[in-house]
C-alpha cells in the first residue's frame, strides 16, 4: 500500500499475528521506544541527540510502525538527505541515506520493515532525493534480502567500516517515479 506524506498513516492488516500496524511518522514522545529498538536490535548505537537531529533534519524520513491495541512501537527507520555524487552517474545530486532501520525480533517477517523503508523512501523523494543507499554489515543476510526486494543493488564493500572491523556493503537504489 503506498505511503504519501499527505495521507493518514498508513494501517498493515493480514498480518500473520493478525495485529494492525500503522506506519506514522516519528514523534519527539516516541524517543524513549526507538532508543529502546534500537539497542535492542543493532550493535550501532546513539545519543537521543542523533536521534532527534535526524528528526528535526528530515521529519518526513523518520518513520516509526507501532501495533495497534497494543501502543507499542515495533520498528523505526530515519534517515539523512545528503548532496554528493551520484551512484549511478557523475553529476551531484540529493541522496537519501537510510541511516537506520530496525524491527523488533518479535515483530519481523511480517513486512513492517519493508514498509517502514518504502515510506521513508517516499518522505526523502519529498525533500528532493533522486537516489538512496545505505550500508549493511556484509553477514547480515536477512537486511541485505529485505533490501534486494525492493529494488537495492550492492554497489561496492566498504573494507572495515564497522567499529568491530567488520566490511559493510554499499546498497544503492535510483528513484522509480513511477513506482
Ligand atoms: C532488516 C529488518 C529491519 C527487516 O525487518 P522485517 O520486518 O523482518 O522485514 P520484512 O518483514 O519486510 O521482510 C523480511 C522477510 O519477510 C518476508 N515477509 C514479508 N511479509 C511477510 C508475510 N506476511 N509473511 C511471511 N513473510 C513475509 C519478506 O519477503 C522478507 O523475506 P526475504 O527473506 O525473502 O527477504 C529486521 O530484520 C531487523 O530489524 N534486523 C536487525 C536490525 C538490522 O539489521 N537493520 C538493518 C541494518 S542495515
């Protein structure tokens, strides 16, 4: 189901759990919940301060999916809106970079991720992005298939990117403006 800024929040239904989801954009309450996802989900952690500097960078990006009835959070993404070279030719253009995206364990398989990225993909086409990329540990099969789904290609192995050592690969994706 497609996610425009102007619509209402976006509502999964049929999932597997048979709870309703709703994909919303991040509120400054939810901080403590996405902290929460993401110590719980990703070796990458940040001060509230990188969370809330996103938001307020790019509020149409920063997507949070929470289960109804429940009032909980299950997932968020934020990203960056960035100038630089493009990744599929030579000339500057305005990237989008997903900087972080996560679901909780309970949560995934159910599409949540995917919907989370393709709405944060629509909030960064808003801010005038014509591409997105990202980076992705290079052992983290299920991310990297989520992303190959919709449309990402790995473009080129970051050496050591992680703190840990560990490569990450680049994942690349140009705007469809008719997806
Ligand atoms: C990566 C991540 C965000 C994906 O979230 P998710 O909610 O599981 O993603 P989705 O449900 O959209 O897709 C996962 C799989 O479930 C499948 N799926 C989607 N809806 C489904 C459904 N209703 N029933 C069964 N399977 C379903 C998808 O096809 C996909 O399968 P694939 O293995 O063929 O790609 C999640 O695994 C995660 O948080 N990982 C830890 C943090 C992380 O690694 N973040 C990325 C860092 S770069």
């Amino acid at each position: 189901m497609p996610y425009t800024q102007n619509d209402r929040p976006q509502i999964l239904e049929g999932l597997q759990t048979e709870q309703q989801i709703e994909i919303r954009k991040f509120q400054k309450e939810d901080i403590r919940s996405v902290v929460g996802i993401n110590r719980i989900c990703l070796p990458e952690n940040y001060p509230d301060q990188f969370f809330l500097g996103l938001h307020y960078h790019a509020p149409d990006a920063f997507i949070v999916a929470e289960s109804k009835g429940e009032d909980e959070l299950c997932g968020y993404i934020m990203c960056r809106i960035e100038r630089g070279l493009s990744s599929f030719g030579k000339l500057p253009t305005k990237k989008g970079h997903i900087v972080s995206v996560a679901v909780k364990p309970e949560c995934r398989n159910q599409g949540i991720g995917s919907a989370l990225i393709e709405a944060a993909m629509e909030g960064m086409v808003e801010y005038g992005a014509s591409e997105f990329f990202l980076e992705v540990r290079e052992t983290n099969k299920d991310a990297i298939s989520v992303y190959e789904n919709l449309g990402f290609e790995i473009k080129r192995t970051l050496k050591g990117y992680y703190r840990d050592g560990e490569d990450a690969l680049l994942m690349v994706k140009k705007h469809q403006p008719e997806e």
